[in-house]
C-alpha cells in the first residue's frame, strides 16, 4: 500500500464490499475515535478532499489492533 492514497488505490480497497456498509475514519492512535466521512468531495491543488463529519464513538479494540494502535 502506497503511503499516499490515491483515488484508485481507495477504490480497489472498496470495489468487492457491500455497498451498504457504512464507512468510518479511524482518527488519532495516542485517542483513537471513529469518525463519520463527510459527504462532500472537493478537488483542488490536485487533490481530492474528504472532510471529517463529526465524532461517533471510541474506535473498537479489534479495529486499533488490526491497525497495530494498540
């Protein structure tokens, strides 16, 4: 995996899952929460940004381990 993401490296990673699956941002290892995606999309500079919509809940144990945050 590339360090910097781009679009298509993202829509392979999403290609094969259920497009009903919600989607969350795992935000911060030293306080890790879950995080709503944003629903806009803005280019600009060359780059597409996906803003933060706000704070759900503490990020699960099982999330923090697979990201290797624990």
């Amino acid at each position: 995996m590339p360090k910097y993401l781009t679009v298509g490296h993202l829509l392979r990673q999403l290609q094969d899952l259920d497009p009903g699956l919600p989607v969350r941002l795992a935000i911060n290892p030293d306080f890790p929460f879950a995080h709503y995606v944003g629903a806009n999309v803005v280019v600009q500079n060359g780059m597409a940004f996906i803003a933060d919509d706000g704070q759900e809940d503490y990020l699960p144990a099982g999330v923090r381990d697979a990201l290797d945050w624990s």
